[in-house]
C-alpha cells in the first residue's frame, strides 16, 4: 500500500431523475441491479478490494433509504472504531453558511471542505454511487503519483451507440496529459470519456475550491469550472480503464446494462473469487422453480417463486410469477407479483408492485405501439422511458 494517505468520497446525493419513478421514493445509490445488488455495492466494494479502508458517503436525496442499506458499513468490513465507512448527510451551520443542501457534486465536496482538511488526506479519490464497474483503485493513485499530478481522471472509451454528450469528453496527448475536458457537450468531438473516478492531490483540490467560492456565488458540478481550470492550470493525467464499465443513470441505460449480464457467451463480469462485489442482502430461502414454470436464460434471485414462463429477464428477490404469466426481456425489482395471465416484454416492474391484466392493458396503452420502448410499471405510476430521458 501507499505511504500517502487516502480517502475515498462517494457521492451518493443526486435524486436520479432520469430513473423516473424508480427513484421517487428512494436515493439512487440503492436501486437493486443484478438481482442480488444495489448499485452503490460496486463503488464500496472495489474500495474495500483496492485496501482502501477510509470511506465516505455523501449523501442527500431520500438518505433513510440510503442509510438503511449501508448498515453502518458491515457488510464490506467497514464498520471499524477508527476509519471505516461515514455517512456525511446535510447539515446546517449558521457561523460561516456552510452546510445545507448541495447543488452539484463540486459543491457537495466543498460544503465538507473542513471535515476533509480535519482528516488531513495526501490522496482524495471521488467516485460516483451509480456506475457497474470493477476496478483496482490502487492502479489510478499510482498512475497518479508517478505523473505528478494535479488531478488523474480514470477515462474509458464509450460502447459503440452511446452518445458521448451524457459525460465529460476528453482529449489527451501521447504521455496522456489531458489537454482538453468538455462537459456533456452537445456534439462530442470524440468517444473517450471520465469515468467519474478522480484522484485529486487533496492540497490542490481544497485551494482550487476555496478560490472558486470565493469569486462564485455557488459551486455547481466539477464539470462546469472545477476541472476546466485544473486541466487549464495544473498537471492534470488519465488513466485509461479498459475493462467494463457502465453509467446506469437513465432507465435505457439500466435496463441494458441488465440484459448484458445475460449473455451466455459471457461469464458475469463480477463473478470473481478474487474480487467480490459485497452487498447487504436478505436472508431468503432460495429460488423455488415449480414444474408449470419454463426458466431460459435469467438470473434468479433468492425467495423467488416461479410457475409461469421466464426468458431473458432479472429477477430480484422475492419476485412471484404465477403459472400462465410470461416475462420476457424485463426486469422485476424485489417482493413483485406477476399475476396469471399477463404477459411482460421489456418492461421494469418497480419493487412490491402487483401486475395484473388489467395492469397489464395499461402498460400497453403507454406502450402507444412502440415495441422498442422500455416501460416502467410503478404501484401508481406507469410510464414510457422516451418520456421520461425526454
């Protein structure tokens, strides 16, 4: 391990509008994906992989849901008496205005400035709570510390369709030197995008902070004048991931990213001994298969009933399909009911929902005959996934 002290910030904030109803009624880190996880398990967990045992969450947008699933940090050793895992919520503080709700991650970092310079950091390490991805950390602070930098961002390049627009662009030259950083532009130049991990020099990242305050009324997002002016001022590097990697903060993009664990051609990404993906689950009996039931190419989860047909879809735990009911291409969220005779193609049934017939005519309705589209069935909502990125 480093000399260099380290700490790792998630930023588990953001309300995941993109999600729809999916994230009404909770925080965007904890929706359920694989079945078996939430999303923020694999920020958490390639932390405790890489040895890094100084974890905190920020956290704002539905914080119970949030804190309820991170347990005090248990389920990834992080429950220690010094170090560990620490949720840093809002808070209020009337002697020098900061505090309160954040309006972007840039600010969201800065409003914790003082507990960050208290813990004295060489290395901060700021990653996202809604990315699937498996990563060795350690490769990106010694990247890091062997080009000097101001700030190392961890790039990728983008599957081929995925518009660029949705993430920061970069440009780099031959030694990797980002030479250039856009923010979601509109007509990307290229294909090579942030990952959102970052590896900052702590020292250099709490002076570029504070001169930003102190000439702006607000911090916003790192991407609007934190990071231009570091690529603009400092030494600033990538460090290229060339594994798998996903953002998962629209409802195509979570659904996708889903039936791409289906691929039989290809082992599960984050099936490895070696680099476990931690996560707090329920202790449920396991998936109860019944003989009217016709399972082909799905994952399962724990406390699952099946009697109806099932293909190419992930169920989470607690799921009931009834026998006559058919699934197809969809993804249905814990303790969810498919009653009998209804029949889902591509749809993402929400956690504790009842799908009925009737429910089912509507969900075609909303469909507006558009096979493509990704419905969302909420307990009182239903909704077109076009309408919701629109």
């Amino acid at each position: 391990m480093f000399k260099e002290k380290v700490l790792a910030i998630i930023l588990a904030g953001g309300k995941g509008s993109r999600l729809g109803i999916l994230t009404e009624n909770r925080a965007k880190p904890v929706m359920p994906f694989g079945g078996s996880y939430r999303l923020i398990d694999f920020a958490l967990s390639n932390c405790v992989n890489s040895q890094i045992s100084d974890v905190w969450v920020i956290e704002q947008y539905e914080l119970h849901s949030l804190n309820e699933h991170l347990s005090n940090g248990r389920p990834w050793d992080l429950d220690r008496t010094y170090g560990g895992l620490q949720v840093l919520p809002p808070f209020e503080n009337e002697t020098d205005g900061e505090g309160g709700f954040a309006e972007g991650n840039a600010d969201a970092i800065y409003r914790h400035i003082d507990f960050i310079e208290e813990f004295k950091p060489d290395i901060l390490i700021v990653l996202s709570a809604d990315h699937v991805y498996k990563m060795d950390f350690r490769d990106a602070i010694k990247t890091h510390l062997e080009k000097k930098a101001a700030v190392t961002m961890v790039t990728t390049r983008l599957p081929k369709g995925e518009s660029a627009s949705r993430f920061g662009v970069v440009e780099t030259d031959k030694n990797g030197r980002i030479k250039k950083f856009d923010y979601k532009p509109e007509k990307p130049d290229g294909d090579l995008i942030t990952t959102e991990i970052f590896v900052y020099d702590a020292k250099i990242l709490q002076t570029t902070l504070k001169d930003l305050s102190a000439k702006k009324e607000k911090l916003k997002d790192y991407g609007d004048e934190l990071l231009p002016l570091l690529v603009e001022q400092e030494n600033v590097f990538e460090h290229r991931l060339k594994g798998y990697w996903r953002d998962v903060g629209t409802v195509e993009s979570y659904w996708q990213t889903q039936m791409e664990l289906l691929d039989e051609k290809e082992r599960l990404f984050f099936d490895d001994e070696h680099w476990r993906i931690l996560t707090l689950a329920a202790q449920r009996v396991p998936a109860f298969i019944y003989t009217s039931a016709d399972v082909k190419n799905s994952l399962l989860s724990s406390g699952c009933k099946i009697s109806g047909n099932v293909s190419r879809s992930v169920l989470s735990s607690g799921v009931i399909v009834e026998k006559g009911a058919e699934i197809a291409d969809s993804i249905v969220l814990p303790d969810a009911m498919i009653e009998k005779g209804v029949k889902l193609k591509k749809v993402i049934v929400d956690a504790g929902v009842k799908v009925s017939k009737d429910r089912a005519k509507k969900i075609e309705e909303v469909r507006q005959n558009d096979k493509n589209v990704i419905i969302v069935v909420g307990k009182r909502k239903i909704q077109n996934a076009k309408n919701i990125e629109d």
